[in-house]
C-alpha cells in the first residue's frame, strides 16, 4: 500500500476525531502521476482504509465498483489550476461552514489570515454539491490562494504536504470561529493596508527557514585565548 494512500486515509480519519467532519461529510485527495486519489463516496473517517480510496485521472475516469467522491471535479479543478496543490482536504467544519452560509469571506481581522496567499479567504458562491459548476467557481475563489469558503456548503484547502493540508483545515476553521465570536461581540477591527503589508513581510520569514548553503553562512567567530 503507498504512503499517499496511508496518509490521505490518516488525514481523513482525523478530520472526523477533531470534529471537522460528520459522518461521510467532507473529502480528502492526493495527487497523482496519472490524477489522483481521493475518499470515497459515502465513506466515514472511522471506517475509511487506504485500499478503499479511489485512484481517478482528472476527468473522472476509475476502475472498479466503489465510486470517488462526489466532490472529485472540484478537487479535479483545482489540480489542474495549481501545479503547488498537492493534497486537497475539503470539511463542513463547523466555523467554517457558519461563516460561509452568512455568505461572507473571512477578512484580515487577524494576520494569520494572510498565510492563506491574501488579504483575505475568498467564498465561491452557492452551487448545488458535486457539479461542474461548483468545481469552476471553487477553482476560480481559490485561484492564487490555499483555501477558500464555499457558500451555505463548507470550505476546502490545500497544502504541499498531507501534514500541511490539515493543519491548513485546522488554522482555517480555528480563525473562522474566533471571527465569528468577535462578530458576536461586536464589529471586528480589520487590519489596514499598511498593516497588511508589513504582515506580509514578516511572514516571508516565518516558521523554520532552510539553512543557507555553506558558502553563505556567516564566519565562525575566531576564538580567543
């Protein structure tokens, strides 16, 4: 069995343990040489295995009898826009989901909305579920970005990594329900222009940093006696 296999499986499982899907609710892909492999249709996180994940070409075309997702043209979408997606993880989060059926994006009401590629994560207007249609307007919100909500539905994200993927679906949905209980309390204040653009330099620089070749990294201090 591939590692893919194992770790879109395991990403699908945790969705379900840390309550961003329901039931056979949300859906999770991996890229692959030929298309992809993505969860089945009807398939709950507690009873999902490797071997049970669908291997598709972009245009829906598999073997056997259990059937992709019914969300795979979305996934499909987005591949083909995206060479950077890698694995795509889609959820009816609870925070998430709220916030879309008000109909709203989530703004730069806190910086860490800015690691999603912008000032803010764009919603895809209602379309009914697992059509063309959808796919096109989500691919279209999530253009140049790694997530966006999709309206009265849910969101989807992706990331370079399994790992990345879900964590990327964990921080979406954790921001998502903390603006929600700031909209709860009263109007939010929303970073301005400038604030968003000295956010965005500081994230040029965050988290863990490749360490610079050997030529480029600063002399070792000469010891004294």
């Amino acid at each position: 069995m591939s590692l893919l296999r194992r770790e879109i499986a395991g990403v699908y499982r945790e969705l379900g343990l840390r309550g961003l899907n329901v039931g056979a609710s949300g859906n999770v892909s991996g890229r692959t040489g030929r298309g992809m492999v993505i969860t089945p249709t009807g398939i709950t996180g507690d009873s999902v295995t490797p071997k049970m994940l669908v291997a598709t070409d972009l245009d829906g075309n598999h073997k056997g009898r259990i059937k992709p997702s019914s969300e795979w043209m979305m996934h499909a979408a987005i591949y083909r826009q995206d060479p950077a997606a890698m694995v795509i993880v889609h959820t009816h989060s609870n925070g998430a989901t709220a916030l879309a059926c008000l109909n709203q994006p989530l703004p730069a009401f806190h910086y860490a909305v800015l690691a999603f590629g912008g000032p803010d994560v764009r919603i895809a207007p209602y379309i009914t579920f697992g059509t063309l249609d959808l796919a096109e307007a989500a691919a279209e919100a999530i253009e140049g970005r790694t997530a966006c909500l999709l309206a009265n539905h849910g969101m989807i994200c992706h990331g370079p990594t399994a790992r990345d993927a879900l964590l990327a679906a964990l921080r979406l949905e954790a921001l998502c329900r903390q603006y929600l209980l700031a909209l709860s309390a009263g109007t939010p204040r929303l970073l301005t222009d400038d604030e968003i653009a000295a956010a965005r330099i500081r994230f040029a620089s965050y988290g863990q940093q490749p360490a610079p070749p050997p030529d480029k990294r600063p002399d070792k201090p000469k010891e004294t006696a």
